[in-house]
C-alpha cells in the first residue's frame, strides 16, 4: 500500500500572509480547517507543521486563496483606466471621518533608492541548474547586486549608525548564503534578506557595545538631520512600519506579516508615526511628502555595501569558525565526562554510624614518658659546663 504524498504548504510567513490578504482571523480560519485557534498561531509561527488530513484540507484552503489572488492579479494586469489609490478601511473610531487619516495601499518604486524587486512565484534557477554551486553563486550575486545598496540606505535610516547598516546588511546576507536553498526558492528573496537585516539592526544588545555609547556624525543639511532625529525618537517597532510602508512601498499586509504584527496593529503605529512626524514637521503630514523626504535622506548619505564575494567568503569563514568550536567544545565535554567516570568510586561506602571503630587512623600523639635514648640525650645536655656554640660566649677585655 502506498502512501499518498503530502501536500505542499508556503513557508510559515506566507501562511499569514495568505490570511490576512483575505481579511480573515485565527479564529475563522480554525473553523474552516476544523483546529483550534492556538493550533492555527503555532503553524504561522513555524512552531509546527500541520500533518494527515488537517495538513490537505490546510493546503487545499490556502491554494484557494492563492488562486483567487492569481486570478485578480491577471485581471489587474490587463488594460484598463488608470487606478486610484484605495485606502484602507476606517482602522479606529479617531481616524473615522478625518481625510487623510487612513493609510493608502500602495506600490511605488523609487529609481535607485527604495528598489524592490517583483515577487516572483518560481525560483530563480531551473532544480537542475540551482544545484551547481557556481549557479547558486550566480544567482545569490545577482539577488546582492540587485538589494543591498538600497537595503544599506534603509537600515541607516531604521537605526542612524552607518557602521551598522553595512554590518547588518553583510550578516544578513552571510545568513542568506547558508540557507540558500531555503531563500532560493521563497517567493521574496529581497523580503527575505531585508527581514533578516532589520531584525539583526533593531537587536537590543548592540547598546552594550563600546562602539554605540557615542551617536554618529548627523547628517550636514539640517532638514536631514531634523527627520533623522524625528525618525529616531520614534519607538522601533512605529519606525520599522514607517519606513516600511512609507520608504520601501509595501502594502499594509505584507508591512505586517514582516513586523509580526496584525494589520490593524501595524495601521495603528503607521497612524500614530506619521501623526508624531507631522507634529515636529508640519510639511511632512503629506504621505507623498514624507516618501519623497525619506527617499532624499536614504540618497544624500553614501554608504557603499561590500562585494558579494567578500560576503560569501566571511560568511563561510565564519560558519566554519562556529562548527570546530562546537565541535571542540563538544569533544571537551565528552573527555571532563570520560575523565570523571574513570576518576569516581565504582562502589557505595556508607557513612559510619556514631560511635563505631574506625580503623586505619593513626593514634593521637602527645606528651608521655621518654624512651631511654631520650633520657640518655636529657642527661647529656644537662652535664654540659656551657650551652650554646663558643663563638658566641663574651670575654671580659
């Protein structure tokens, strides 16, 4: 009997996003699968992975999805009047009726400052070529080439250290190169890496670091500096979703999932980031206004990213420093445990009870008759006219 192959499932990310796309909670989503609503967060979250029927009725409901959003996007892509931009629903009973307040769904690209390339449905390399590792090579190059200068501009403006948005973007990219194959074949590699790279910019423990107790140079125009300075003083998780609905052109759902946030989570810090800008620079309350401050602010600071082969190389240099010091540190445990066993008591000595004779103890010494050769020395002493050696004894002048 032969076992019906299982179906495929997206990555975890693409789960929720799939979800939310559709406007659907957990708990809806529960319901149609026939699960819980924890058993629905633990598969978005990558925790678990469903299995048996759960797992075919899960992928048949989020191909569905898929489908109905290939089918708008065909329909989308064929000609038609020009658009306008929709806004999203009232998020909130303050935002209602006030114009402007919402946020706009959007997609907008930037010529050589906010670059983001198309998703793309397939790989990029055929499964027979993307095996080769001067292919893989290739295509990880081309994926560097194509992000990294505009990733370094953006993690300058999450975090205002230029030392760290190159170093952010390298690590980032270094994690990309070992999983590879993973990242090849996500639907948005870009997303992939520039996810990686804010998380590892916004990470607490770099205020530790002797490095960040002084704040780098500001910018030299004080327009930029005044928005740096804005920027900065917004909580992290407002300027994550800022920069990235404002800066990249995401749209709300994808700004989400990449927060780990809901949609209306992340449409109340956009609201309540873009309020705290207008506040200090009244001329940015214009989202246009703001993408385009952003997009100059990114531009006017030069930040050059390493070469891709540079990249890969210290990223499996480094691999290869972390494996030998597992593997000494796990060979230094394997002999302090070997050591120990060949060192302990192979058998139980039980404690002695009070009073009990114990043998092997040498008697108490002390004060007691001398032995006659002791005597014999005592008198011998005492006989003697003068004690102590004759060079020392004074003479009268």
């Amino acid at each position: 009997m032969t076992q019906s192959p299982t179906s495929p499932l997206p990555t975890p990310k693409e789960r929720r996003r799939l979800r939310e796309s559709k406007s659907l909670t957990q708990d809806q989503v529960a319901a149609k699968v026939g699960v819980t609503r924890e058993t629905v967060r633990s598969w978005e979250s990558g925790r678990t992975t469903p299995r048996g029927r759960k797992r075919e009725v899960y992928a048949k409901f989020l191909a569905s999805i898929e489908a109905e959003r290939a089918t708008a996007a065909t329909a989308a892509a064929a000609p038609a009047p020009s658009r306008a931009a929709i806004a999203s629903p009232t998020l909130n009973s303050r935002s209602a009726g006030r114009p402007g307040s919402a946020p706009k769904v959007r997609k907008r690209e930037s010529p050589g400052m906010w670059v983001r390339p198309p998703v793309r449905t397939e790989p990029a390399e055929s499964p027979r070529t993307d095996r080769s590792p001067k292919s893989a090579a290739e295509a990880f190059d081309r994926l560097y080439t194509h992000t990294a200068p505009a990733l370094v501009r953006q993690t300058y403006l999450l975090t205002g250290r230029r030392t760290l948005a190159r170093e952010s973007v390298e690590r980032a990219f270094q994690l990309a190169w070992q999983r590879w194959p993973e990242v090849a074949v996500d639907r948005d590699p870009a997303g992939w890496v520039r996810a990686a790279a804010h998380e590892y910019a916004m990470s607490p423990w770099h205020r530790l670091r002797p490095s960040h107790r002084h704040p780098d140079a500001p910018p030299a125009d004080p327009a930029d500096r005044a928005l740096l300075d804005v920027l900065l003083s917004l909580p992290p998780a407002y300027r994550r979703t800022l920069l990235l609905y404002d800066g990249v052109g995401l749209d709300l759902p994808e700004t989400a999932a990449e927060t780990e946030a809901t949609t209306p989570a992340a449409a109340n810090r956009l609201l309540h980031a873009r309020e705290a800008v207008a506040e200090q620079l009244p001329a940015l309350a214009v989202p246009e206004q703001l993408h385009r401050r952003l997009t100059e602010l990114a531009g006017a600071e030069k930040l050059q990213a390493p070469k891709s082969n540079h990249v890969r190389t210290e990223g499996e240099r480094r691999t290869r420093f972390w494996t030998r010091s597992a593997i000494a540190f796990t060979v230094l445990i394997i002999g302090a445990t070997a050591m120990t066993l060949r060192t302990a008591p192979t058998r139980y000595e039980p404690v002695p009870s009070p009073g009990a004779m114990i043998s092997g103890v040498p008697p108490r010494m002390g004060p007691g008759p001398l032995s006659p050769a002791d005597e014999k020395l005592r008198e011998k002493l005492r006989a003697a006219e003068e004690s102590g050696p004759h060079r020392l004894a004074p003479e009268a002048d």
